[in-house]
C-alpha cells in the first residue's frame, strides 16, 4: 500500500505528527473534512495549516470564516505566536468573512481569492454553517460537492471543519463519507478525571494512514499530535 502511493504529490500540513500519521502529508488537492466536538481544536489546526503552509513551505492560503471576525482569527493566532498580519500584508494570507446566505457566492468568492493571492490551500470554518441553508439533505449534498469540484479545479488542498456532537454523531449531511477525501477526527476522550483530546484519520484518499487513534495536545507553539503513542493512557 506504502509503495502504492509513493509518487502522490502531497501538501504537507506542518503541524506537528499530523504528516506523520498521514504518511507524507495531505495528497495535493485533496477536500478534508476535520471533524470534532467543540474545543477539540479544529480552528487552531485550520489555522496552524495555513500559517506553516506560509511560513514553511511558501504556500499562499485563503482562510474563508462563515462565524468569526478577521480580528479574532488574527487574535488567536497571536496567542500561539503565528503572526497572520504579517502574512497578509505579504499577500500569503487572505482572510474573509462571509455571511452564507448565498452559496453561490461562497464559490465564487473562494475562486476570486485563490486567483488573487495564488494560493494553495483554503480552509472553510465552521463548515456546519453550511447545512443552516439547506432544508434537504440532497440539496446540501449536491452544493458540496459543487464547492469540491470548485477547489480542485483551482489546485488547492481544502480543509473545512464539521461540528461533531458529544453523542458522536456528525452533523454535516453524510460529508464524511459521500463527498469528501478525507477526514480527520479530533476526539475528547475521558481518562479517570481529566479529558484528553486525541486524533485518527477516518479515511484518506491516495495515501496510506496510521490506523490508531493518537493522543493531541495544544501547546504555547501549536497543536501536537503524539504520533508515536497509540495508548491513551500513555498520556501525562
């Protein structure tokens, strides 16, 4: 399987063990959807992925925010180090707000920024906002699937993020399994008194992936994903 996918062009997330469960990185132009319950740290992983894609490996992205403000992402960021004011300043770093009450628009504005800046990766977030706006679960479905086919089309590695409720359930009309590349979940796991949040890749096309769930960690520098440790209770 290794050997399978070993002249795949990957787009390499710089965040820390996330490359090495993956197996090289994301394959290039792949939509992953990054699943998780609230503070599993799903918009400082989005975030962390464009800020190392810049910093790191020269790669212009788009940040598109369906919730948050321009200053806020701007201000958690900071909170970490990654100084995205500077990025955009240098035209590597684009981010937009947009209210969804038109998804075509959504699209078309994805595209404008991705030809502005030339980028390479775009993150979406929060990406349930998405099914606020559709009554059908086809209807949601078919629009997805558009805005896939937009990014690929543009050469862009995509990452767009899903709210998983505490139950387990996903809340994004079936993304995980009928349109996306690939998924990654973050997971709070309960270890005696304390939560732990951890990480595993669901499903990835074109590459091989670790079949573990491995324990996460945020910390001053960005979130770390122990690669090596498959045991929770290894945890400290």
């Amino acid at each position: 399987m290794e050997e399978l996918y070993e002249n795949i062009e990957r787009t390499k997330t710089g965040v820390n063990g996330l490359d090495t469960i993956l197996y090289g990185g994301i394959p290039k132009g792949n939509l992953v959807v990054l699943s998780g319950d609230p503070g599993s740290g799903k918009t400082i992983t989005s975030i962390e992925f464009l800020y190392r894609g810049a910093m790191k490996f020269n790669e212009p992205g788009v940040f598109i925010s369906l919730e948050l403000e321009e200053k806020d992402i701007i201000k958690t960021a900071a909170g970490f180090g990654w100084d995205l004011q500077a990025l955009i300043d240098k035209n590597m770093l684009v981010i937009e707000t947009i209210q969804l009450y038109n998804f075509d628009r959504l699209c078309d504005t994805i595209e404008a920024l991705v030809e502005k800046i030339k980028a390479k990766r775009v993150v979406i977030d929060p990406g349930v906002i998405i099914r606020l706006y559709f009554e059908k679960e086809l209807e949601a479905r078919k629009k997805v699937l558009e805005l896939r086919r937009v990014v690929r089309k543009l050469g862009c590695t995509t990452i767009i993020t899903n709210e998983r409720t505490m139950d387990r359930t996903f809340t994004l009309f079936g993304l995980e399994e009928y349109v996306s590349d690939g998924v990654i979940l973050l997971y709070h796991s309960k270890l005696e008194s304390r939560f732990i949040r951890s990480c595993a890749v669901l499903k990835m096309r074109y590459t091989k992936t670790s079949e573990s769930l491995h324990p996460l960690k945020i910390e001053k520098k960005g979130v770390n994903i122990l690669a090596e440790q498959e045991q929770l209770e290894d945890v400290e």
